[in-house]
C-alpha cells in the first residue's frame, strides 16, 4: 500500500509543481523552486490567472475556451451520432459482408492520422477532381468529386470532420462490443411484437448503452479537447479567434519566453474542464472501457 501511494506521489509531482508555479510571480519562479514558497504564503498571487483569463489581447485564453468548447461538443456528439447506428447495424442486422466491413472498418485504426493530416486539409481548401485521362481512359475533362468549400475558414468545421473521421473506427468497436453482447432473448421479443430495427434501437438499445455511450463521450471530449495538431492544421487559415486553447497556451510563451510564467496558469485553465468531465463521470469511463470484453 504504501509502495502504491509512493507511485501516486512520484507520479503527481510535476503537476502539483505546475500549480503551486501558477500563483508564484515570474521573479519567484526563476530565483527559486516551488518547494521554498511554504515558509512565505503571503508572495502568492492570482496576477497570472488574471492575466490569462481578463489580460486582454495574445495572452487571454477567455475566448479560446469558448472556442475549445464549440470544437470539442460537436466533435463528441456526431461520432457518437454516426457510431452508435453503425455498432447496432453490425451487431444484430444480417446482411451480406458484415463480417469483413466490420474487419475493414476497425482495420483502419492502424491508419496514422499524421499522414492523412495535409490531404484533408487539401480537399477542404481545394476540393477533389478527378481526371481520367491520366489513366488512359476517357477525355481530359476534370470531374469534381467533392467541390471546393474553404473549410478552413468556417469557423471549426473542418476540425469537426476530421475528429469525427479518425474517431469512428474506435467509436465503432468499442460501441459494438457492448452492444453485441446484449440479452439477444430482448430483440427476439421486440421482433415478435413487431418492432421495428429503429424501434429496438431507440427504445431498447440506446438506454441499455448508457455506460457505453458515456464511456466513449469522456474518451472523445478529452482527445477533442486536448488536440493541438488538427486544430493549428486545420485552423491555420482561418480567423484566430477560433483558435482553441491548447494552440494559444503552445503561443503563451511569446517571443524569446518573456511570458513563461504565465505557462502554468494557461494550463491549468485548459486542464480544469476535461478534469471535471473525467472525475465527475470516471465511474462511467471505467465501465463502459470494460464492456464486452468479457463474457458470462
């Protein structure tokens, strides 16, 4: 036990360093380490959390949250929207190939999402044409297969969409898992009443799904919330008001670091809202994480 709790400790360290570093002034943070500020409490100070959260100007990260939260909500509910029909689809409706577009689907986990980053972000700003004659078949005439729609500069969109993509395969397989295993006695029921397929999911297999649904939300609004590399991607072409808070707080440093004190306040700012999320939901995290994953 108590080796156990000397791993939590060891473990929590940095970031206790980084909070108690968040009321400490830039002087005290560069002349001495955080363990000396217990003998003068009195040289705390909110004067960094103010300047991150009312400073105004490259520094205020009040804007960037809102920004973070119109990223990381639709970028939750529209996986979740699309995945959960998909699991039920291939869970309990029989159809020709299931077994091997299931095996396709969750195959493209293994896609890095780095490489497909500048792609997207290609057919986004410029859309996707296709010419046949570079295969020797047909005219040179271009054919426009998605138009162009300049999504980087429509607020988050193009953020959306991509967090959604990347995030169905996991969503998919996750959701199937629970959802195959439920009481299949429960459809045959409803199938004699004369249920339909959407009548069974929505009236059955959604609320049966709850810890599930839930598990996947917190996975999903943590990496939506957390993410720097789609959104300074996707984002950089457009107004930076719609920055989130994980690019401003990488910025906040400023030129030649004069404002690295203020580093430890803008991420416990950005860090308070998926803390809350995890600890007020973790019960659900834990379970859905470990359904279907066993039988019995």
């Amino acid at each position: 036990m108590w080796a156990l709790w000397g791993l939590v400790l060891l473990w929590t360290l940095p970031s206790l360093s980084l909070f108690l570093n968040s009321f400490r002034s830039r002087s005290d943070q560069q002349n001495a380490g955080f363990w000396t500020m217990g003998g003068n409490p009195g040289d705390l100070t909110l004067e960094n959390y103010q300047e991150v959260l009312a400073g105004g100007g490259a520094n205020d990260l009040s804007q960037s949250l809102i920004s973070s939260f119109a990223i990381a909500i639709p970028a939750t509910i529209i996986p979740i929207a699309f995945a959960t029909f998909a699991a039920y689809g291939f869970a309990w409706i029989d159809f020709k190939g299931r077994e091997w577009m299931f095996i396709a689907t969750v195959s493209l986990l293994a896609i890095p999402l780095q490489v497909a980053l500048i792609p997207l972000l290609q057919t986004y700003v410029g859309g996707a044409h296709f010419t046949p004659e570079i295969f020797g078949i047909g005219s040179d005439k271009t054919i426009t297969l998605i138009p162009d729609l300049d999504l980087n500069t429509r607020g988050g969109i193009a953020v959306w969409l991509t967090h959604t993509g990347f995030a169905m395969p996991f969503s998919i397989f996750l959701l199937h898992n629970y959802i195959s295993e439920l009481p299949k006695e429960v459809f045959e029921s409803a199938r004699i009443d004369g249920a339909s397929h959407f009548t069974i999911f929505w009236r059955l297999v959604l609320p049966l799904s709850i810890p599930a649904l839930a598990a996947f939300a917190i996975f999903q609004f943590l990496w939506t919330w957390n993410d720097f590399l789609i959104a300074v991607t996707m984002l950089s072409g457009g107004n930076p008001v719609d920055l989130p808070t994980t690019v401003l707080v990488a910025n906040l440093a400023g030129d030649f670091g004069r404002n690295e004190h203020l580093l430890p306040a803008g991420a416990f700012v950005q860090a308070f809202f998926p803390l809350v999320v995890f600890f007020s939901l973790q019960r659900f995290f834990v379970r859905g994480l470990l359904a279907g994953s066993v039988k019995g």
